[in-house]
C-alpha cells in the first residue's frame, strides 16, 4: 500500500489532533469536521479499506470498533453517535487507509447520503 496522509499522521510526520493511540490503532480530530465531535479510528497496520482486509486483521477490525465505542464514551457521546467507514471512491473514501469515523454532537439523518 502507497504512502497516505495518515501513514504520515501515524509516524508523526504531520501534525494531528491525536486523541487516542494503542499499539494497534491511533484516533484523531478530523481535520473537516461534519458534526461537533468527529474524529477518526485508524489502524496503524496500513490496509487500504474494508475490503482490502483480510482473515487475520478480525482483531483489528474489532478492536477499531470497540475503541471508536470507548473514544465516543471518553467523548460525553456514550448513547449517541455514529460510526462510518467510507469502502471505495464511489462510497466517498477519499483516504486510503482504513478509517473509521466517528460523529456526534447533532442530530443524525438517515438515509446518511
Ligand atoms: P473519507 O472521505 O472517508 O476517506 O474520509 C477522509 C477523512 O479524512 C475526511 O473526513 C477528511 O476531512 C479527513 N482528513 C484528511 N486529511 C486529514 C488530516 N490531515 N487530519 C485529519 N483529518 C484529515
């Protein structure tokens, strides 16, 4: 996988709002925020999007999930939130390197368009 933005955010080679990180993952504020609170969940082994994955990164993929819960909850946010991961450039993936968003802090529509 080429390098990204946020290869260079995870080896500190451009700043971040850095709110979370473990040896397997790093959550920081999204740069563009589209609610009060949004940040994001990445992995710190580089896999391009969910469907670049594969069988051994089932932990990983769980632990993103369990931690954006804990970050949200961390956040004053522990009912309410919603997390989304963009797959592809027809899905709105702009980064590729799998992240997860967090928002909260508003009211949130669905269908999320
Ligand atoms: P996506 O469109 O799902 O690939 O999301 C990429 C997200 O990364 C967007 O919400 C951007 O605002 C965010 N983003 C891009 N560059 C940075 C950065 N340097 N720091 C924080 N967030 C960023």
């Amino acid at each position: 996988m080429s390098e990204t933005i946020f290869s260079k955010i995870i080896k500190r080679e451009i700043p971040a709002d850095i709110i979370y990180e473990d040896d397997l993952c790093l959550s920081f504020k999204d740069i563009n925020p589209q609610a009060p609170f949004h940040a994001l969940v990445i992995p710190k082994k580089p896999i391009e999007k969910v469907s670049a994955a594969v069988q051994e990164d089932k932990h990983l993929l769980g632990h993103l999930l369990l931690k954006a819960g804990e970050i949200a909850a961390d956040q004053g946010y522990e009912d309410n939130f919603r997390l989304v991961i963009n797959n592809g450039e027809g899905a709105g993936q702009t980064v590729f390197h799998l992240h997860v968003h967090i928002l909260a802090g508003r009211p949130l529509g669905w269908p999320p368009g």
